[in-house]
C-alpha cells in the first residue's frame, strides 16, 4: 500500500508541475504519451508481422503515424501562441502581393543569372 501511495503522489506530482508549466508542456506530454501508446501497439503487432514475413512493418507503421499526427495537430500547431499565427498571417496576406510584386519579379530574374 505504501509503495502505491507513493507512486500516486509522484505521479500526481509531475502532473501538477506539467500543469503549472504551461499549455506548452501539457500539449508535450499529451504527444509523449501518444507515442509511447503507439510504440507498444506496434512493438505487439510486430511479432505477428514478422512471423508473417511482411517487409518495413515499423517503417509503414511510423510513416503513417506520424502522417496522422500531422494532419490532426497541423494547423494547431501552426496558429500556437509562439507567434506562428503571425507567421500565417503573412504567408496568406503579404507573401501573394511580395510575389506579384514587380521588384521580386526583377530581383528573382537577377538571382537566376
């Protein structure tokens, strides 16, 4: 009971000062944990996979998680508080009219030569 009481308050611990931290680090550790989750999925998957003689099975595995996490936190992460709205902002306002510009025209024609 006393090794259970302990582990509790250490987890409940690291909890709290995740939290205090910031929504930065909550987000780190809700990514953390879904990778440790996926690595055991694939690691029980991969016994069978290998009995089966099926090439790159982690590799595909990888590939497609990382794809899905991508696609699912992609434009969060691009609009998070560490200025990366901005960031959008100008890739979708300023960075058309930059392009059409006639001096990038010119300056982009002098660079290739």
């Amino acid at each position: 009971m006393m090794t259970r009481t302990i582990a509790g308050l250490v987890m409940l611990s690291a909890v709290g000062i995740l939290l205090w931290a910031g929504h930065l680090a909550v987000c780190a550790m809700i990514v953390g944990l879904q990778v440790a989750v996926f690595r055991e999925l694939v690691s029980l998957r991969y016994v069978r996979a290998k009995e089966a003689g099926m090439p790159l099975f982690r590799t595909l595995q990888w590939w497609w998680f990382v794809t899905a996490m991508l696609y699912a936190y992609g434009s969060s992460w691009l609009q998070a508080p560490m200025g990366g709205s901005t960031a959008l902002k100008w890739l979708h306002e300023e960075l058309p009219t930059y392009v059409t510009n006639e001096k990038f025209a010119l300056d982009a024609v002098a660079f290739a030569m």
